[in-house]
C-alpha cells in the first residue's frame, strides 16, 4: 500500500512559478516510479512528468518540457514539481501517483499507475 498526499497548488498569475509536493508512506519509497498527471474540467487525465525510483530518469509531456522540473527525496520519501512559466493551459487538478510494477520505465498511462493522491488545484490566470 502506498498513500499520497499532494500540496502546494494555488491560484497565480500567467508567468509565475508554483512549487508542488507529494508526500508519501507506506510502501518502500524507492521503489517505485512516480508520476505527475493533471487533469482539466471535462478532458482526460494527463501524463506531465515522471521520475524513476532512483531518480536516475525523468519524463516530461512536450507541454511542459523546459518549464516544469520534477525531482524526488527519497530519504524524506517527497516528490516535487517545479513549474515555471506557467500559462493559463496548465491549469488543472495535478495528481501524483505511484506505480510500484518496479520495471524502472515511465509510463504515461494512468491505468498503469497503481496509487493515486487526492489532488491539488492549480490555477493559472491570464
């Protein structure tokens, strides 16, 4: 079992900067891959980033590559999400989630994910 717990979303401005955490416990930390998604009123769930259990891989969607940084403490069992430059297309209900197959790959569907938190609203206004 493995539970997450999202925070640090918000409402900011077009070109700000917000900072998001996934807390986790339960289950081994390292390892397992995590994985951002999002997901806007009344379109799918989306892969944004995803970092392996040793943190030696990360994967980003072409929407965010360059602006958003995903990183993991693994000794304080944390994952981040860095986004810079936000623009009003990024906001959503980011969600983290775990996929503890323990293959090393990143995967960007959300059905293969295994654990998902309560999410956490962003909003971006123009």
């Amino acid at each position: 079992q493995v539970q997450l717990v999202e925070s640090g979303g918000g409402l900011v401005q077009a070109g700000d900067s917000l900072r998001l955490s996934c807390a986790a416990s339960g289950r081994t930390f390292n390892s397992y891959t995590v994985g951002w998604f999002r997901q806007a009123p009344g379109k799918e769930r989306d892969f944004v980033a995803g970092i392996s259990w040793s943190a030696s891989s990360t994967y980003y969607a072409d929407s965010v590559k360059g602006r958003f940084t995903i990183s993991r403490d693994n000794a304080k069992t944390t994952v981040s999400l860095q986004m810079n430059s936000l623009r009003p297309e990024d906001t959503a209900v980011y969600y983290c989630a775990a996929d503890v197959r323990a293959s090393g790959y990143i995967v960007t569907i959300p059905r293969t994910y295994d654990y998902w938190g309560q999410g956490t609203q962003v909003t971006v206004s123009s």
